[in-house]
C-alpha cells in the first residue's frame, strides 16, 4: 500500500469484526488515525489492546441512533481535528421470508444499515466537503440482486445506493468523491448475527465461510479502490456474474438465484 493513508483521519463504522476490523488493522498499518464504533464494549476493548497506538479512537454507539453517530463524529473531530474518509460499514443481515418475517425486522435492519450511514455522512459531511475528503458506503450484491430470505437487507442496500448516487451527484463538483462497494460473500460474523424472523440472532452461519473472500482480502480492495477514487467496486467473480446476469437475462439470473438458495423448495441459505 502506498503512503496516501497516512495521517488522514477515517472513521469506519462497525470496527469491531469481519471487514470493518480488517480495514482499521490496513489501515493502521497504513499510518492513518482510525476512528470506529461498535455496540459491543468487550469487542471494543480487545481492539484498543490489540492496537494500543494513540491513532485509534473507539466508541461505543449504535449507529441507528441519529445522538450516537453525532457523538462519534464530535469525539472524532475533538480527537483527530478533522475527517478525511467516512467508510459506512456497519450494517446487519436478516434470514426470513416476507410471509414469516415480523416488522420489526425490517425496521431494524432498515435503521442500522441505511439510516446509519445517513445520519454518520449528514453529521461529517460539512468538514468532509472542507477536506475535499471521500464517503463510502458497504454495501452488497444485494444491493444490485434482491435476494431470497433476505428481503430487509437487500432492500436496505438498494437504499444506500441509491442515495449515494443522488449523493454523489449532488457533489459532482464540490472535489468530494462519494462511491459504493459490494463484496460478494465474504468471511466474517455477519450471518452469525443475522435476525432471524422474529428479530433475534440466529447464531449459525448457513454456508460454509472457508471458502469465501477473507475479510483481509475485502479491505484491501476497498483501501485501493479509495486510493483510485472509483465511483463504484463489485468484488468476487461471481459477485460480478451476478451482476451482469440479473442486468442482462433477469428471468433466468431468478432460477438460479432460487436454486442457489432453496432445497426441496425450503430456504436454507
């Protein structure tokens, strides 16, 4: 990795597993000052320790809470001075269908994974235009592929991205660079404390996390594709199939998602 890193401020948002962790350890590496937040304090704590470097800020908050992500962009600024990257990556999956699947699932994921970004970005987003500076947004496949079994996420998903286009657009000329990634499946703790239909963890991943993208892996791709101030990046092959196939033959890219994900016409993905 280059030196463009160093000594830029970056918050990342759900710093405390799977791609968030892995983009606060790049970039540490890197010489960045690093802000993140998380709602699990242990997980926090053992972050500080494993990174005792004053270049590291953590907070506990929630970021579906509009008081919690104004009070990690003010300890942000009160620490580090300023803000050169937002990276949007906390967020939450869902495993139900509609027809099982309460409200308050979608209300949840819809409050972390959309309206977290937005509350972060609107609040950092005056000294961002200063620094002529970059917002991101994780977002997923599911984000350009409704998928089954995951209708909360992926509708959350399609949300970030379309407001990052209307965002990015908005700032077309302003020297700000707002773009987009979708990693394809990859390994991390997001389909252990996915919400079952009743809103609650469901514990288990259902697909086999050995032979995914490592979350190491994601990070640098996403630092680079930052570097590059790309618009957007879609990663793993057939994160990128998937996309050109739903664009070009829609019907067909229907059955074999419902084949990837049903059995004996039960979900189990």
């Amino acid at each position: 990795m280059t030196n463009f890193f160093k000594n830029k401020v970056v918050i990342v948002t759900g710093g405390s597993d799977g791609i968030g962790k892995a983009l606060i350890q790049e970039l540490l590496l890197a010489g960045a000052k690093v802000s993140t937040c998380a709602r699990n304090h242990d997980k926090l704590y053992q972050l500080q320790i494993q990174n005792p470097a004053a270049s590291l800020l953590t907070t506990i908050a929630d970021v579906s809470k509009e008081n919690d992500c104004c009070r990690l962009i003010e300890l942000t600024v009160k620490m580090f001075g300023t803000i050169d990257i937002l990276i949007n990556n906390a967020g939450i999956s869902m495993r139900a269908e509609l027809q099982d699947a309460t409200y308050d699932v979608f209300k949840k994921v819809m409050d972390i994974n959309f309206f977290g970004s937005l509350y972060c970005t609107k609040e950092a987003l005056p000294i961002i235009l200063e620094k002529k500076g970059t917002i991101v947004g994780v977002s997923s496949i599911a984000g350009y592929r409704g998928l089954p079994g995951r209708g909360a996420y992926s509708a959350s998903k399609y949300a970030m991205q379309g407001w990052l286009e209307a965002l990015r657009t908005e700032l077309l000329d302003s020297g700000v660079n707002v773009m987009w990634v979708c990693p394809g499946f990859t390994a991390s703790n997001i389909r252990n404390v996915a919400l079952n239909k009743d809103g609650n963890a469901h514990g288990e991943s259902p697909m086999d996390e050995s032979k995914m993208m490592s979350a190491n892996e994601c990070a640098l791709e996403i630092l680079s594709a930052i570097e590059k101030r790309k618009r957007t990046l879609v990663l793993t092959f057939t994160g990128k199939l998937t996309v050109l196939l739903n664009k070009l033959f829609p019907s067909l890219t229907d059955k074999m998602v419902r084949k990837f994900f049903y059995k004996n016409g039960k979900l189990v993905k």
